[in-house]
C-alpha cells in the first residue's frame, strides 16, 4: 500500500458514513427529516455527523495552530542568525556593478 490515511482522513469517511445512515432513514432519502419509524435512529445518525464534523474542525485548527507556530520559530531563528554573507557585502560594499556584455 503505497498511501496512508490520516486521521482527518478517517473522520471524513466516518461522516459520510453517517450521512448515508441518515439518509437511509429519512423520507425520499433526502436526508432532510426522518422517515415515520426511524425517527431515533435519523437523529443519533444527525448528531454523530454533528459531532464528528466539530471534531475535524478542532483538529485542523489545531494544525493550523501548530503550523503558524513552527512558522513563527523558523522566522524567528532566521532573523536571530542575522544578516546572510551577501547582504552584509552589499552593505560594506554597496550594490555590484552593471554587467553590460
């Protein structure tokens, strides 16, 4: 197997899931309200979906979270090594000459 499933992966794949159940259970299967019977199994379905879609959003926010932060300590350590070799000639040096050919 040459792919691995992340865990956001797996809970997208859990809320269709759910989704269908739902729908299974719902008038026309349109998913929009509970077919005479299965009105308890339509809402447990509704509210896992619910569920599990806040889950993912707390885990991307998460990720963005601890992606912005490793961004800010890469930039950081970059500006605490100062300025790069060329810079610091441009500074003493100024600017090299045109090179006309």
């Amino acid at each position: 197997m040459g792919w691995k499933l992340t865990r956001s992966d797996v809970i997208r794949k859990c809320i269709i899931v759910f989704d269908a159940l739902k729908r299974a259970c719902s008038k026309g299967n349109a998913g929009l309200e509970p077919m005479a019977g299965s009105e308890a199994s339509f809402w447990m379905d509704d509210e896992v979906s619910a569920q599990l879609r806040e889950i993912l959003r707390e885990m991307e926010t998460g990720e963005k979270k601890r992606e912005a932060e490793e961004h800010e300590r890469r930039v950081k350590d970059w500006n605490q090594r100062g300025l790069a070799d060329w810079q610091k000639d441009i500074m003493e040096h100024g600017t090299p000459e045109r090179l006309v050919l």
